[in-house]
C-alpha cells in the first residue's frame, strides 16, 4: 500500500491517479510492479500463522500484493473503510450473499436485476440453503417495507438496475433497513463511483463488477465488495479465502490501470448517452427509452438527487417493430458492436428477446423484446449517425 494516503481531502480525479500506486522499492519505477506470484516468504517460525487469515501475504488465495494496492484505490474512491477484490462481479454478489445469510433467513431483492442474481436468490440459495428471497419493485418505498419480515437480514438492490435502469431510492431504503435490523447492499455496477456513492447515502455494502466501468477496456474481470472494515474482514476470511473466488495478480493490475481514467471516461460517457437517449426519445419508430438522465423517465428526480455527476453510459430502448427487424437493426449497425457486458470504451448493443425468462417482472414496454445498449466513447454526432443509418436501411426512418 502506498506510504502517502489520497483519502476524500483530495479530489476523486486525484485519487483515481495516485491511491494504490507507489514506487517501486526495488526497481524505482513509478508504477506498481505486477507481482505474478502465488506464495511469499514465510517468517523464521511460521507454525503460528493461521492459514485462513485473510490480508496476509502468504498465499495469494488470502490476499497478493496487486489485490491489495487495487483496494486500497477502490476504496478511496468510493469513500468506504475498506474493499476486498475477487474474480468476478459475480463472485463478489455471491460473497455478500453466502456471508451475510444463512439457512432460514430471508433477503429482499430488486425484481428487475441481473440474471446471476436472479438464478442465485430464486434458485440456488433457496434449494441449497433455504434461504427465502422476496424480489418487489424497490422503486417503491412501500412495497419493501410490505415485503420486510423477521427474519429478514439483507435488503439487496440495483440502482440503476438491469436491463430496465430502474432507479431506486437508496437513502430511503438504508433507513427501512436499518429500522428492521436489516443490512442494505447496492450493485453500483451501472453508475460507478464516479456517478453515485452508495455509502455515503447510508448503504452497509457496495458491489461493483470491475469488469465494466471501473476497468473500462473490456480486457479483464474482476469484482469488488467496499464497505466497512468489520463487514469486509468478514467477506474476506469467510467468501475469499474459504470459497476461493480470489482476483488474478494480473487482471488487478489491468484494473488498476484502467480506473485511473475512470472519471475522464465517466464525463464522456455520461455526455454520449444522454445525447444519445434524448435523440432516440424523438424518433417515432422507437416504442420508449429507459434512461435516468431524461427528465421524462418518472424517476428522473431520484436519480438526479443520488447520482451527482451524471446519469452513466447504459441505457434500454425499444422499437416499433416485429423480431426480425429488431436483429435485421444491429446487423446494419457499424460504429455499435453487438455483445453482451457494457462499460467498455466500445459502445456494445444487445437485443433481449420476449422469450426472457424475467420478463413477466419487466414493464409492459419491455415485452415485445429491447436493446440493451451501452454507449460508449465514441464521437456522440457518430453513434447517433449509426442509428439513424442502420433504422434508415430496415426501414424505420424516410
């Protein structure tokens, strides 16, 4: 960890360049080194150490140099005590679940979130563990306080949530968590710490897929828990090391890397998808547009209120069209690519299909099949080009 520490007294564009990063005392290079190795040197009498302890350099499963200089950076941008880093954003939800509850407790969830979520709350967790999940609409303050129980422990939300961007309130909902002994998680995953900051707002936990913004050249995985020492020590010694879902050496340094430009990438990425939402909102053949940042999405107001610098890069949108041309669309597109994930320097299309096994929890607009579509780096005037040529060629525009 670096000997001088950029907390929340210097700027995040200041944080984002210098946290983590030191030089190196062997070589004098003035970037972190990446440290390939999966054990270090043990003490003259190691019969004392506790092989499960996590934070240790001993063996990389327990914590490694470049994961931990990686959470020394996230933490520090998201303003929280302290971070653990894993393979995947899908490791680092199911750290939070697998530590937080266990058999016969019950956790609240956002209806509308991402698929791994949704498998492991109404499937896996409740075969394996019988631990029971009630997915609502966590727009709506009232629906959650309905769905609270006794034995709820954990109130898990997306915000914005995927596919559909819905927002929900997170200040709010800490507080029906906490006045029910419950603990609040947010996936931040589509906002980044740049544009929202869950702790700060009175969220116990944080997840991030470092695989999206946070890297943001589509290059590695990873994903990362932030939260307070007590609760990340937890997830590191029972998730981490006893579950083994630990981050490469290599794809922390990538990472580590990557979020020094975050908040650089962050501002054109906010900027490109408005332009981009608010071009699509004026063209007839598109049946609606889910984006936080229109001021005619009706959460528009919670949004504006919790995301301070911008409304990020992801957006859904529909076309008044049958299946067929939908796909016909993005096989015209050339500045978009159609792939799944988002965030990456590269604007990403994809279709969902009405065949989705979520879409009786999508709204109605949803149900003819929609794109997902992360805007990317890209000049705005040519993303907004593509679309217009690709409608234009299938036919949706004169």
């Amino acid at each position: 960890m670096s000997d001088i520490k950029f907390g929340e007294e210097y700027g995040f564009h200041t944080r984002a360049v210098h946290t983590g990063n030191d030089i190196d005392k062997e070589s004098g290079a003035i970037r972190r080194p990446i440290i390939m190795a999966n054990s270090y040197a043990l003490p003259y009498d190691p019969t004392d150490i506790n092989w499960s302890e996590a934070g240790k350099a001993v063996y990389t499963r327990n914590g490694g140099a470049n994961q931990s200089y990686l959470q020394e950076k996230l933490a520090a941008l998201e303003g929280a005590e302290d971070a653990v880093v894993l393979a995947t954003g899908v490791a680092a939800l199911s750290a939070v679940f697998f530590t937080l509850l266990e058999s016969g407790d019950h956790v609240i969830c956002s209806n509308v979130s991402y698929i791994a979520v949704y498998r492991l709350l109404t499937e896996h967790l409740p075969n394996k563990y019988g631990i029971e999940a009630s997915l609502v609409d966590t727009s709506d303050l009232e629906a959650i306080k309905k769905a609270v129980r006794p034995n709820t422990k954990l109130i898990h939300i997306e915000t914005p949530g995927n596919p559909t961007l819905n927002i929900s309130d997170i200040k709010e909902i800490a507080s029906i968590a906490h006045e029910h002994g419950a603990l609040l998680s947010v996936d931040n995953t589509f906002a980044s710490p740049y544009n929202q900051r869950p702790t700060s707002l009175g969220a116990d936990l944080v997840v991030e897929s470092l695989t999206k913004y946070i890297n943001g050249h589509g290059d590695a995985m990873g994903g990362a828990v932030l939260g307070s020492k007590v609760l990340i020590d937890k997830i590191k010694a029972e998730a981490m090391v006893n579950i083994g879902g630990a981050i490469s050496p290599f794809n922390a340094w990538l990472i580590m890397r990557g979020a020094v430009t975050l908040p650089l990438r962050m501002r054109q990425h906010n900027e490109n998808a408005l332009q981009v939402a608010k071009y699509l909102e004026s063209l007839p053949c598109v049946s609606f547009v889910a984006y936080p940042g229109l001021e005619s999405n009706p959460q528009y107001e919670v949004a504006k209120k919790q995301m301070i610098n911008g409304f990020s890069g992801v957006m859904s949108f529909g076309l008044k069209t049958d299946f067929d041309t939908h796909n016909a669309f993005v096989s015209r597109l050339k500045v978009i690519t159609s792939a799944v994930s988002l965030g990456h320097d590269e604007s990403l299309i994809v279709f969902l299909g009405p065949e989705d096994e979520r879409q009786y929890l999508y709204p109605k607009s949803f149900h003819n099949g929609f794109f997902r579509f992360s805007v990317g780096l890209e000049d705005a005037k040519d993303i907004i080009e593509d679309i217009r040529q690709a409608l234009t060629r299938v036919g949706l525009l004169g």
